[in-house]
C-alpha cells in the first residue's frame, strides 16, 4: 500500500487550514487518513505550522512519501534534517550525541530566524486605526461674508 504525507483541507471558503496527515495514496484528499501528524494555517504571517517531529520521522523510515508542500514543511521544521543526520550515525561517520548536537545547534539558530521574521513583520505592519485611539471631530466655523458693499 503506498502511502503518502500529505495535506488535508479544511477552513471555509477562502480561508484555508490544514491538517499534515499520512494516508493511502489511493484515498480522496479530504477523505480517510492513517494518522494526523500537525496543522498548517498560511492565513498566518508567518504561516504557522505545528507538526509532531518524532511521528513523521517515524512515517519517514517506514517509506511514507510527502508531497511538495509537506516536503517544504518538513525541512522548515528539520525533520528532514534530523533525518540526514541519522543515516549519517547508521552508516558510522558520528556518534548519536554529535547528531543530536549538531540538530540543536541548527534548531537554536533557525528559531531566531524565524523570531527575527516575526519581529520585522510586526515594524513593517501598518498602524491602523486601532492603534490610532479615539478621533475628535473638529467642527468648522461658518465663514463670515466678507465682501460687504455699501
């Protein structure tokens, strides 16, 4: 049975959200799924994205095949990463420890990133009106005719 890691609409009309789910190829998009393994909601800025590492790298060993989309999440995440360091210890070029330090110190500096994208996001917003607080309405005093002939 192949199986595929794949996204799962839901959200109403133009206002999308997902749920990262494994399922047999074979089934409907939105249809019957094996197990959810995170969300992805691109109405966000940035799009926020929670995902289960340990339950899709699992799904990654035993062959599960992501799509494009959830290929991109999956590196954004660094499952995919996790997961080239792990074949790196199973073939002998380090030890279990330098694969999970090597994975910390990525995660520690990706998380700043993404902190650091949040905050520019935040700057580069435009205030609205909520910002603004209360507006007071000046009212205009009625011109007075000048031009008077005798």
């Amino acid at each position: 049975m192949p199986v595929k890691m794949r996204l799962q609409r839901h959200g109403s009309k133009k206002r999308p959200f997902y749920f990262v789910v494994v399922a047999d190829a074979r089934a409907p998009r939105d249809g019957k799924f094996i197990q959810k393994i995170g969300t992805y909601n691109p109405q966000t800025v940035p799009a926020s994205i929670q995902l289960d590492r340990q339950k899709a790298l699992e799904w990654l060993h035993k062959g599960a095949q992501p799509t494009d989309t959830v290929r991109r999440i999956l590196s954004f995440k660094g499952v995919l990463y996790l997961k080239h360091l792990l074949r790196g210890v199973k073939l002998g070029l380090f030890d279990d420890a330098t694969a999970m330090e090597k994975f910390t110190k990525w995660s520690s500096e990706h998380e700043v990133q993404i902190k650091r994208r949040q905050d520019d996001n935040r700057k580069s917003r435009p205030t609205g009106r909520r910002d603004q607080g209360p507006v007071r309405r000046v009212e205009k005093k009625p011109e007075e005719n000048t031009n008077t002939q005798s």
